[in-house]
C-alpha cells in the first residue's frame, strides 16, 4: 500500500469530510481514481488501434523505418 499527498480544493475537502467517513475516503478515493484510470486506458487502447488501421501513416512509418536503418552510425 502507498501514501500519497493529494491536494483538493477547500470546498471540495469539506463536502468530502461531511458525506464520506473518515475511515471509507481511501478506498472511496481508490475506487474512483481506478475507473477514470480505466476510461484513460481504454482511450490509449482506442487510439492505438486506430493508429494500427490508419494505412496512409503504416506507409509513412515504413518509410521512416528505411531511414533509420540507412546503415549511418548514431554519432
């Protein structure tokens, strides 16, 4: 388990310390923080395949591979 410091603004803290108690705003914190990590991954996974699918930027990236292998040294 990791502690963290986490800063939130006033009004925010305040509503959190009156609704949740004391003892369940770590996991409260916890449960939230992984399904918006969740929604942002599926996102990049998204966007991955998308970028996989697009033909015009794969003959681009094939391109860019002849170059980086055009036998110079990294010097």
């Amino acid at each position: 388990m990791s502690r963290i410091l986490v800063s939130l603004p006033d009004e925010l803290a305040e509503r959190m310390r009156i609704v949740i108690p004391s003892r369940q705003r770590s996991r409260v914190i916890a449960g939230l923080l992984e399904k918006d990590i969740e929604k942002r991954e599926k996102a990049l996974y998204k966007c991955a395949l998308a970028v996989e699918k697009d033909e015009t930027l794969n003959r681009e990236m094939t391109d860019w591979d002849t170059a980086v292998s055009d036998g110079l040294d990294d010097e």
